[in-house]
C-alpha cells in the first residue's frame, strides 16, 4: 500500500496507474510529482476467448511505460528524487 510505514514520506514520485490516473486516483501526501499512466482494464475481457491476450497485451504495455518512465526519471523530475 502506498501508505505503507516503510514507504517514503516526502521527496518521491507517485505513478498513478488507474484508468482515470489524474481525476480519480488518490492523493498521495508528500509525493512531489505525480505522473499520471492511463490504461485500458483488461477486466472486460475476463471469460472471453481474448482473456489472455488481452491481459498480456496490458502487461507488456505497462511494463513498456514504467520502463521508459524510469528511463528518463532523473531528467522528469529534476535528479531532486
């Protein structure tokens, strides 16, 4: 959970990976930048025959991101994180 103990309290960057990343996600207190990662659910496709494609389709999407995000995260964010 984001409000874990161990996590950090100030000074990181929260990515928000729900469908409606920057409108409904929570606040996170003391993130200093939020990056807001909109995917599609593959949810809709559970017990359908595009199940599993769909779910592959989304992991390998996602990872795609996170891995460019954190790429190019010290320039994003200033090298301050």
């Amino acid at each position: 959970m984001y409000d874990h103990p161990e996590n950090a309290q100030k000074d990181f960057a929260a990515v928000m990976t729900c469908s409606d990343a920057d409108e409904a996600c929570p606040f996170i207190p003391g993130a200093e930048k939020r990056f807001p990662v909109r995917y599609e659910d593959p949810k809709k496709f559970d017990d359908t025959p595009l199940e599993e494609e769909k779910y592959n389709e989304r992991s390998i999407q996602i990872a795609s991101e996170m891995d460019y995000l954190f790429s190019k995260s010290a320039a994003i964010i200033g090298g301050n994180l």
